[in-house]
C-alpha cells in the first residue's frame, strides 16, 4: 500500500479521532470491568457504530491510495486504450454502489425521522443519528475513488505510446 | 439462469481488476434486486454488517501492529534471532522466518507481517548473498504464520461466519501455527544449504544474547498479554485487542520513546485506512452471501458437495483443493465468505467438528496468500524489493509443498488443533 500522504487532511483527522475515540471508550470498559467490576457495557453501542463512520471514510482513503485488494493480473496486459477504459469502468461502479447505499440510507433516515422514530437498545439514541454518519462521511468515499481514477488514468496518459 | 449471470457478473467484474468488495457489492445489489429481497435495507444493512463487536478486534490489533512496528520492536526481535541461529548455516533466513512467527503473534495479517519484517531483514539478507527472490519469497511465505497462529483477522472472520468462539479458534492456531512455522524453518534451511546460503561470521556471546533479550522484553510482554489474557478467559479478543493498543502505546510513548503526535495521527490513519480495507470486502461479501443464501444457492452447492463426496475425508480433501486453487485468485475473507456459508450445512451433515475445521480451513487460506496470481503477502515482497512477482513466486514453491504437507498432517490428527482449546477449557468436544 502507498505511504501516507505528508499533509494530513481533514479525512485524515477524523477517521484518526474515531479509531482512537474507539479503542479509548473500548479501553476504558475493559480497566472499569476488572478493576472497578462496574460496567459501561451500553457504550459498546457507540464503539460499534463509529467503528462503520470509520470504515466509509477509511474505505475513502484506501480507494486514493490504490489499496484496495483487486485482481490485476489481466489488467496489467491489457493494451493501453482498454486500461482506461477498465479504470473509468471500475470507478464508476465503486461509486454507483455506494450512491446506492447513500440512497437507501437516507431513504431509511427520513423513515425513522417521519415514521418509525426507533431509539437504539442500549443508551436510546434516536438511530437516524448513527445512520447519518454513512451518507455524510461518504463524501471521502467519492473524493477517494475519484482522486484515484485520475491518478490513474494521468499516468497512463503521460506514459505514451498505445 | 439468473444465478449464473449473477455469478458470471461477479467473475468478470473481479478478472477485469474491479475491487473485490465493489465487485461482491454489485453482484449482491443484482441479486437483491432481481429477485426482490427488499434493497431498501441496502444501507441499514451496510451499517449493520460492520457495526459488531467481534469485528471491533479486526481495527484494534492492526493498529497495535503498527504502533509495535513503529516503535522499533522488530528490529529488537530480530536482533535476538541473529545473535542465537544467524551463525547457521541459512543463518538469516531461519531468523526472517523466525521473525516472522514472532511478529505473527502479535499482527494477525500476513501482508502487515511481511512489511514489518521484510523492512528489517530483506537488505541484510541480499546484502548477505542470498538470492532477493529467495530472500522476499522466504519472509512472504512466514508471513502466513499470521493468520495461522493468534491473533487472526481470518480466525476473527471464520468464527463470525460460523459462530466458533473466536478465543476457541485463537487457542487452536498455536499448535498448528508452531508446527508450520518449524517446517518453514526447516525449508529455509535446507534450501539455503543447497544454494550455500552461508551464516554470519559470528555467534553472540551468552552475554549479548541475554542483553538482547531484555532488550526485547517489551516485545515479548505483548503476545503473552494477548494470548494469556484470552487462553484463560480473562479477555474477548475484541478485549485483548484493545488492550494491545494501550499497551503497545504505553511501549512506544513511554519506554521507547520513539513516536511523535504526527506519527501518532499517521498510524491511527494507516491502522483505520487497513482495516477498511477488509471491512469493505467483509460488508460486501455478507451482502452478496446473505443474498445467495436467501435464494437458495448456498443449500443447493452444500447438497451438492455433500452428494459428490462418499465421506468426511474425500469431501476434506475436495474442498482444501478448492480452497487452493480459489486461493489463488481471491483473498482470505472473501473465499471465507463465499465458501463458509456453504460448508456448515456440509460440517453438519458429516459430523465434523466446526473448531478443528477452522484450522484446516485458515491453513489452507494461508497458503494462497503466498501463491500467485493475487498473493498479497508476495504482492508486499515483491513491492520491497522492486522485484517481479513471477520469480518470487518460484521461489516460494518449495515452502507451499511444506505447507500442503503440514496441512495433511493438520489435516490427520485433529488433537494437534483440539487439545489446546479442550485444555483451557475454552472449547468443549
């Protein structure tokens, strides 16, 4: 995978304060069970669902980065005319299928804004509030996949030739 | 018919070089679609695939791998190996691989394994003479003791797909894991031997290598943490995880002092940006599974495997040859969820135990990380030495027929994976 960037971005900073966020809330549930045999077990819940806010803006960068796991063994003897074709093709699916969760996401959100209202088990947190993170922090996801495709088809354009 | 467009769909999508969680996504959202399973839920369902604790330890032992990597402790532990085999014959080769099974037991990912080692002891090692195909192909291939010996993302993956505890499946690695990473050793010596491969000029005094091993006990402290905590019960996994967290920071911040706040931010985005790489495929592959199964296809490949194999062993030795060849094009998590599925039915009915399965299932797996066209512990070697995977690859062939003769082994005698976990308690027969 490529190295970190040298600047570190807004996406950077947020996706690094939810995993820490995380362990500390998980960290301090493990000491206060042991040691203090007192639970906190219902912020499990928070843990949980900043973990999926964590896994949309860190899918975002992996996409930039050209880390997600794929099969390049055709792609890389492809003449140069179908690369591209193949990197704005494969783009574009990534993205489709996360406009498709956005789209049923926030179509779930209005639901449970106009409707359902339901509040989650443990702490009875309105769960519009944990859904809303997905459609939000996604922006990164299609900032990623984009980043990546021009990247992508910049060098293939510069390398010349067919 | 829909089912094989499904499927083509997918095999297409994956051979042009689509990602695998995209592809597994779209050819899940067809299904779901064509065959009206409700596509409403897509995004309560995305959220609620990765929204689980268990799946918690998968974030936190990546980001204890990075933060014990950056603060230098592979170095340290490799400093240790040299000063007590480097002399050998294949001298440090035999200290990547063990290495390697070192670093395994504290990161539960094979490519994470094979660039913090392969960092440390590739250049010593072409610098020694070794062939660097060799060389990179030697520590891609250790770097599968990592999902074999605990912890695991692919043990964590394996028991969320089929319920096994996954402190159970931990426990049933360390054998296993000791058993391959021995043979490993083995193969790195002979092979050096016949390519004299020679060892380094000198063994460490008694005293260097008693000063190295206090110098590595910060190391050494963090897998008896890890393991102990769970082979008693003290700890979940998710538990243990986030304990080596703290502890690996508590080890870089403040007996190493060898990490900034920058560096500190950098490893919190790396560990994030690694484990959303495998929660990406994990969300998408329990769609796509979730849909299959839904219409049925799971119950018709699991009668179908269980009418093609006469007995447990034929059908064992079917699927570990499927589970290779698959190895070859896919990744650990999404054969298991593309395969798992099916072979619980398939356990059920042949009465084989899921826990010692499990071993035999990940063993398998491990072997297809290091195996070409899509290895990805060779695709990190390979990066390393800016050499072709290809070459690699023909190095490692002599480690995967070790490999396969230890999982046969594994394979014949299920007390090597069962005794541990029925010893602590943690598992029942």
């Amino acid at each position: 995978m490529a190295q970190s960037d040298r600047r570190i971005r807004m996406d950077h900073w947020i996706v690094a304060i939810l995993l820490f966020t995380m362990a500390s809330i998980a960290f301090v549930n493990v000491l206060s069970r042991y040691l203090f045999h007192f639970s906190f077990a219902a912020t499990e819940e928070v843990t949980i669902n900043l973990f999926v806010w964590m896994t949309v803006i860190g899918s975002g960068i992996a996409f930039e980065r050209g880390g997600q796991l794929g099969m390049i063994t055709l792609y890389r003897v492809l003449p140069k005319r179908w690369k591209k074709f193949v990197v704005i093709f494969s783009s574009g699916l990534s993205a489709v299928l996360f406009v498709l969760v956005d789209f049923y996401m926030i179509q779930a959100i209005h639901e449970e804004l106009t409707l359902f209202h339901a509040t989650s088990a443990a702490l009875g947190i309105p769960v519009w509030i944990y859904y809303v993170g997905v459609p939000i922090f996604s922006v990164f996801v299609f900032a990623g996949i984009y980043r990546d495709a021009s990247s992508k088809l910049g060098a293939l354009t510069s390398e010349g030739g067919l | 018919m829909e089912i094989v467009v499904i499927f083509l769909s997918f095999l297409v999508l994956m051979a042009l070089g689509v990602p695998i969680g995209t592809s597994l996504g779209i050819a899940g959202v067809i299904t779901i679609y064509w065959f009206d399973l409700g596509i409403g839920m897509l995004g309560v369902n995305f959220a609620s695939g990765i929204a689980s604790f268990p799946l918690l330890a998968i974030p936190f032992f990546v980001l204890a791998g990075v933060i014990l990597e950056k603060a230098g402790l592979a170095a340290t532990i490799a400093h240790f190996f040299e000063l007590v085999v480097g002399k050998a014959v294949g001298g440090l080769a035999m200290v990547s691989v063990m290495t390697c099974m070192f670093w395994g037991a504290l990161s539960g990912s094979g490519p994470a394994t094979t660039a913090a080692v392969g960092l440390i002891l590739l250049a010593p090692m072409i610098k020694q003479g070794y062939d660097k195909h060799f060389a990179a192909a030697t520590i891609a291939n250790a770097s599968d003791l990592s999902i074999i010996i605990p912890p695991s993302i692919a043990f964590i993956i394996y028991g969320t797909i089929t319920n096994v505890s996954v402190s159970a499946l931990f426990v049933a690695g360390i054998i296993p894991g000791l058993i391959t990473g021995a043979g490993t050793v083995l193969v790195a010596y002979l092979v050096s031997k016949k390519s004299g491969y020679r060892g380094l000029e000198r063994r460490g005094s008694l005293k260097e290598i008693l000063i190295a091993l206090k110098d590595s006990i910060w190391a050494i402290l963090a897998p008896v943490i890890i393991l102990g905590g769970i082979y008693t019960g003290v700890f979940t996994p998710t538990e243990a995880a986030v304990v080596a967290v703290f502890y690996s920071l508590f080890v870089a911040v403040v007996i190493y002092r060898s990490v900034t706040w920058r560096d500190m931010i950098r490893m919190l985005v790396d560990a994030s940006v690694t484990s959303s790489v495998i929660m990406f495929i994990v969300v998408f592959a329990g769609i796509f599974t979730w849909a299959t199964s839904v219409i049925g296809v799971i119950d018709k490949a699991a009668d179908f495997v269980i009418s093609v194999s006469p007995n447990a062993a034929t059908m064992i030795i079917l699927v570990n040859l499927l589970l290779l060849a698959l190895g070859m094009i896919l990744d650990a998590i999404s054969i298991s969820y593309l395969i798992m599925p099916i072979l619980i039915p398939v356990l059920a009915a042949f009465k084989i135990d899921p826990l010692w399965y499990g071993v035999i299932f990940i063993s398998a797996l491990a072997i297809g990380q290091a195996t070409p066209p899509v290895g990805v512990n060779l695709f990190t070697a390979a990066n390393l030495i800016k050499g072709d995977l290809d070459s690699i690859a023909k190095q490692a062939i002599v480690f995967v027929i070790m490999d396969v003769i230890v999982l046969i082994i594994l394979s014949l005698f299920p007390i090597l994976s069962l005794y541990l976990p029925v010893l602590s308690g943690l598992y029942k027969l």
